[in-house]
C-alpha cells in the first residue's frame, strides 16, 4: 500500500453498487487510506434511494474528503447531497455509455457460440434477461409473448433464478461478454429488469421492455435505479404495465441519441477536469 501511495497521484473508484450500503457493509471503497491524495468518484451508484441508516456517519465522513464525487443515479447523488451538505455533487453516465454502439459491437463480432444455439438465429427473436426470482414475470412474460408476436425466446439464465424459463424458450446458459453483446444486439426485442442490459439495449437502440425485480418502496429496493435511468432517456414508457401496452409500441430513438450525446459530453468533461484539476 505504501508503494502505491508513493506512485500515485489520485484515486477514483466507480461505479454499479459500489456504495450499497444495504448490500455491502466494506467501507475499501471509500478510499479511507488513500491519505492526501486526491480522491475522485466516477458515476458511482449507491443502488438504492439512501445510506442505510447504520452507515450514514460512516460515509458522511468519508465521501466529505473526496476532490470530486458524482454519482450514477440522481436518486443517489440527492441522497448523497442530502447527507454530507455538498452541492458540488454531479450525475454523471454509467461507463457502458461512454463507448460508443461501435466499439461495444467490435466486442460482439468477437462472439463463439455453442449448443444449443451454435449461431445467432436468423429469425426475429426475442431476447429474455431476467435476474431476479420474481413470481409474476411468467405472466408478464407470457403477455409480452402475446402483445408483440415473438414466440421465438432466447433466455439468459440468472443466479438469483437459475431454474426460471418461459416454456418454449430456448435457455443458452453459455453467454459471456460477446455473446451477450452479440444476443442483445441481434434481437429484435429485449426483455429485462437488468440495469446493464437496459444500458445496452438504449445505446445499440434496441427495442425493450422493462420489468421490476423490487417494490418500489421496500427498504433497501433498486427500481430507483431503473427510474433515473429511463427518466435520463425520457423512455418511462418501457416500463411494463398491465393498465397499458405502451412499452409494445414502436419506439424512436432520435430524442434519446440526442440526450445521449449530450450527457456522454458531459459526463467525460467532468472525469477530465476531476483528473486534471
């Protein structure tokens, strides 16, 4: 640790969840041994709406010596703000956004797929990546099947439910990265309650909808995260809802190019002042 407080001239941590304090207790994170160096906090997302209340003095403390702090969520950055008094704070782009479609497609082209899907199909299909055991997403999943015609469903297994599938689908449990990549960007829907997926389906312009792993106010609950997300695109729309098949409509993606564009400028002015001030 000495040797690298002797080589290093700032520290910046980043950014999905690093600072769930409802998952994570570890305080590494909040560089409390970076010393005098500068500390700098890239879009880091706390996941939730707050700090759990038996960490707050804890972060109070340590997110008040950081040179720069900005955080993924607004949710999170009002938190934040909230806690230490800053009203330096930013929000800033999760880091998947700042490549663009084509560097994240270099990545795809590099895909190996396997059986039981040795290629990508050549027929629409829908791509189905859902991480949390949520009892009503067979039905949601079944409505989608229905509203929209795409009865050819490749599934993404979970950790959280390994043992979920839509009937019918086609279950591909070898997908890293590329073939991830490569799925989501062939697919002529994607159907998800995963931030990165969601991240990706926006910036390769992907149709999607968008399912809840959480009620929206259970403690400790990450739809806050999905809300700023998909407010950030003004895309609220893809949300699924049984009151309404507006998520099923066709979706333009000139407004949200144009946001996107405007934030990933934004978003690395503020990492290349944060670094070089």
């Amino acid at each position: 640790m000495h040797t690298l407080l002797d080589t290093t001239d700032a520290f910046c941590v980043g950014s999905d969840q690093l600072w769930n304090t409802y998952y994570s207790k570890d305080t590494f994170m909040l560089l409390p041994w970076a010393e005098n160096k500068k500390r700098i906090s890239y879009a880091t997302s706390i996941g939730t709406k707050d700090i759990a209340p038996d960490m707050r003095a804890t972060y109070r403390q340590a997110l008040l010596k950081f040179d720069h702090l900005s955080l993924r969520e607004e949710s999170g950055r009002s938190a934040v703000a909230q806690l230490t008094g800053r009203t330096d704070i930013e929000t800033v782009l999760d880091p998947t956004l700042l490549l663009s479609p084509e560097d994240w497609r270099s990545v795809a082209r590099h895909a190996e797929f396997e059986a039981p899907l040795p290629a990508i199909p050549s027929k629409p299909f829908a791509l189905c990546y859902l991480i949390g055991k949520v009892p009503s997403y067979a039905a949601q999943l079944a409505e989608v099947v229905r509203q929209t015609g795409l009865h050819r469903i490749i599934q993404l297994p979970s950790r959280e439910a390994p043992a979920f599938s839509l009937p019918g689908a086609l279950v591909y449990e070898a997908a890293a990265v590329r073939e991830f990549v490569s799925l989501l960007d062939a697919a002529s829907l994607v159907i998800t309650d995963s931030f990165h997926a969601t991240t990706l389906s926006i910036l390769l312009e992907k149709p999607f909808v968008e399912f809840l792993r959480f009620q929206d106010h259970a403690p400790g609950g990450q739809n806050s995260r999905i809300h700023d997300l998909l407010s950030v695109f003004h895309l609220q729309n893809r949300l699924y809802a049984q009151d309404s098949v507006a998520w099923a409509e066709p979706l333009d993606y000139s407004p949200a190019a144009s946001l996107l564009a405007s934030a990933r400028a934004d978003s690395l002015a503020y990492l290349v002042n944060a670094i070089e001030a």
